[in-house]
C-alpha cells in the first residue's frame, strides 16, 4: 500500500514530500536487531552501545529503502530460478530496494541483496536485472562478502559501522515499516565498505554466468549490463556510475562475457512471467518516484493491461484526483479480482483519502488474498486503528508483527492502538521497542522500565520488555567509561 504515514506500498518518510503521497511503508531504523529470540535480540542491541554508533547515525545522511510487498513479491519472483540455481533459499534471501535513482546494487551479508530502484528502471530486459542479482548472489556464494567482517572490524567511522549495521538490521527482516531505514552513511564510508576487486568481479561475473545458464536465463543480460557501462573507466570517480566505482569493470571482463555468451550458441528466449514481473515493478515504480504528467504521457505505449490501469490510478491518486484513481482502480480490480496487492493499492488510496471503512475493507480483502504478508497486514492494522476498531488493529497489528517484529512504524500504530484499549504495559513495551530499533536506547530505557513495572512478572511480554532495558543499561555503562 502507497501511504504517507505507513501502510502499503509507500514513500512514507519522516516527512513525505507533497508530491508523493504514497508508495511502500516507511521507517527509521537505525541499529543492529537481527534475530527473534531474546538472547539474540539482546546481543544486537548491546552491539549498538558497544560501538557507539548513535551520534555517528544521527549525524550522517540517510540512506532509504523502499518498502513495498508489491515490488518485492514481483522481484523474489525474478530473484527466485537465480536464487536457486545458486544454492541459495529464495525464501531467505530477499531482494530490498534503496530508494536512489542510481545505478548500484550491493550485498551485505547472507540474507539480503540491495538494489536501488535507479538499476531497475534502467533495466530493459529481465535477464539484465537478473543478471546483476545473479553477480550479487555470486558474491555471497564465492564468499566475497567474509572480508565484510573485516572491513567491519577496521572501520574508524560511526558511519562506516553504521552502514553495515543497519543494512545488516534491514535484510534480516526490516519488515514494511522498514520502508524507509535511515542508515546514517557517508557516501565515503559506505563506497569503501561495499567495494570489490576487479578479482572479485572476476569471480562473481564467471559464477553468475553459470548461474543464469543452469536457471534457464539468457546470459546475454550479462553483456548488457555490462554494456551500460562501457567507456565509464575513463571518467573521473566524481562522474562515474556508483555501481562502476564499487563493481570496478575491465574490458577483459566484457570480453569474457561476451565470448561465454557467443561459446553457447543459441539461447532460450525471455520467460514471459520474469517479462510481465519486470514490466509490473517497473510500472510501480517509475509511476511512484517520477511525476504523474511523465506517466501519463507514456501510457498508451504500456503493453500490459493491468499494469497500464495500475500506473494511470496512481498517477490520477497522486494528482488529488480520487475520482479518475477510483475509475481506473474499479477497472483493475474487475480484470484482476484475486491480485492482493491491488487490492492493497486500493487501500491505500482509500486510506490516504480517509475512508477509513472502505479501506479496511479493501486492506481485509488483500488480506484474505496473501494472509501471510507482513506489510499488508500491518496496513489493514492501521486502517482499523483510524476506522476506531482498536481491538481488532491490535489483533491484526500482533499478526504482522509476528511475521515481522522490526516495523518500527507498526510497533507506533500497535502502542497507539493498545494505549486506546487501556493496555498500558504493551503500549510502553511496544513504544521500547520502537525506539530500540531507531537506535534510540535512551528513550527505550524508561519505557521498558514503565512496561516491567505494568505487566506480568516473567511473562513473555515481560521479557521482551527486560530484553530492552539491558541493552539500555549497558549503553549508560558505556557512555560511562
């Protein structure tokens, strides 16, 4: 859902621009959270005080990404014959977008690749963005990504820890809310710790060639990619592409594309799905980051039915015009009844023209459709929350956290929704948790201590709440010393 404040698909920031009303949920999460039970949650969270990353994160310039479950639902099914084919389980490493118009894409560790939503406008053909998530993945499976630690360990910056860590927080599960993860990077820092050797590039690009091969994906990709960035070794660093300055390109690694690619003769042609997905993405995301008059003036050249109905409503959403978004909403859900995420889209439009009961309803139908779906759910929580269905939002909202516990902007609907049926030991809690995941231990700390105070003794609510308190406490020893 596409809305200002979290739900759906939306470029909800701290403060959403008034051009983009919408598109994927947003958050800040600035920390270290990566794992679910509480002696991991406990070791991550006291490794933000260790390394004293806070002041270095509140500093710096954030970096974003963009959260939608439409877009990833439609790039884990391009990810998922490349994901495979390399040995790795599609289900636990997820394809995240950074909200950068850029060419770049990078991997951080094992559970997650980062691809700006720039690369993905840019990609013509599927097997082009398969491509560069097959080089990705072969950086995890040739084990290129071990130095990180390393480089971790080594770096002199708050930024440069603060960078990985929070990545490192956003692919372990960063959830819808994660929508918008203030990293707190320097350009600088970040550049460094993400960069390859030209042996490394090597490496990846041999693998992931094989890779696409044993996955049924045109290799030709490859070259293509490639291609975009011929002559570019010439430019001053300042001029070049990010992903030319972090992935160094040689000609002989063009050439050596180019002849595995000429060595196999004839190859499969594009897969209409990977085709429709990479058109639906792109639609998305190109009618969301660009300005309404730039979609419309290209819709009669969309070939894809509902993806052209999908752009026009958004265009016409974020140009005030509920009328025309409901007429081209009305005709995409009539050809496409059972596709969740346009349903979800339809929330969103109804949400942010607050028809709060029409958009629960679109949101439960999403819901019905993809019942496992984090970031639906937590939209259909917060549609209940601004219907005045308290009780059910905090039922809805526990569901989405269950799926997904590092929503920050969800555990801020789930505190306002319990605070409004008086329980006001899981309002502190989920408040603590909030913060803890922002990187804000000092605001945490009391509100863990209200929640021990107001619930159960030793319940597990109880020791949620304990969990935050000691990652608090040791950030005050810290600061101490």
């Amino acid at each position: 859902m596409l809305i200002s404040h979290g739900a759906a698909m939306c470029f909800d920031r701290v403060s959403p621009p008034a051009s983009i009303p919408g598109f994927g949920l947003w958050s800040l999460l600035a920390g270290a959270l990566r794992g679910a039970v509480r002696g991991v949650v406990v070791q991550a969270l006291a490794l933000i005080g260790a390394l004293a990353l806070l002041p270095g994160l509140a500093e710096a310039q954030g970096v974003r990404l963009l959260r939608d479950a439409d877009v990833e639902h439609g790039l884990g099914i391009l990810a998922e014959p490349i994901l495979r084919a390399s040995g790795l389980s599609p289900s636990k490493v997820r394809i995240l977008v950074v909200d950068d118009s850029d060419f770049n894409a990078f991997v951080i560790d094992q559970r997650a690749i980062f691809v700006n939503y720039g690369l993905i406008l840019k990609a013509e053909t599927p097997e082009m963005l398969q491509a560069v998530l097959a080089h990705e993945a072969a950086h995890i499976t040739n084990g290129h990504i071990g130095r990180r630690s390393q480089n971790l360990r080594s770096a002199n910056t708050a930024a440069g820890f603060g960078a990985a860590l929070a990545l490192l927080a956003a692919a372990a599960g960063g959830g819808k809310a994660a929508a918008g993860i203030a990293l707190g990077t320097q350009s600088s820092a970040l550049r460094g710790f993400l960069s390859h050797t030209r042996a490394e590039e090597a490496s990846a690009d041999r693998t992931a060639l094989g890779v696409m091969r044993l996955a049924g994906v045109n290799p030709q990709g490859m070259v293509e990619v490639h291609k975009l960035f011929a002559g570019q070794e010439v430019l001053g660093e300042a001029h070049q592409d990010p992903y030319m300055r972090s992935h160094p390109l040689s000609r002989d690694r063009v050439r050596a594309a180019e002849a595995y690619v000429a060595s196999l003769g004839e190859t499969a042609p594009s897969d209409a799905k990977a085709v429709y997905w990479l058109a639906r993405v792109k639609g998305k995301l190109s009618a969301f980051t660009r300005a309404p008059s730039w979609t419309k003036q290209r819709l009669s050249s969309e070939p894809v039915a509902d993806v052209k109905l999908m752009r026009a409503a958004i265009a016409a959403h974020r140009q005030n015009d509920f009328t025309g978004a409901s007429r081209q909403m009305q005709a995409l859900l009539v050809a496409e009844p059972k596709d969740a995420f346009y349903h979800e889209l339809w929330g969103q439009i109804l949400f942010e023209n607050r028809r709060w009961g029409e958009a629960v309803a679109a949101y439960s139908r999403a819901a019905e459709l993809a019942p496992k779906d984090p970031l639906i759910l937590a939209s259909l929580g917060r549609a209940q929350l601004s219907a005045g269905q308290p009780k059910q939002a905090v039922a809805t909202m526990e569901q989405a956290r269950q799926l997904d516990f590092r929503n920050a902007i969800l555990l801020r609907d789930m505190s306002l929704a319990y605070a409004q049926i008086n329980q006001t030991g899981m309002a502190a809690l989920v408040t603590a948790e909030r913060y803890a995941l922002q990187g804000r231990l000092t605001d945490a700390g009391p509100h863990s201590k209200r929640a021990m105070q107001l619930l159960p003794n030793g319940s597990p609510a109880w020791r949620r709440a304990q969990d935050v308190l000691i990652a608090f406490e040791q950030d005050e020893k810290r600061k101490k010393k």
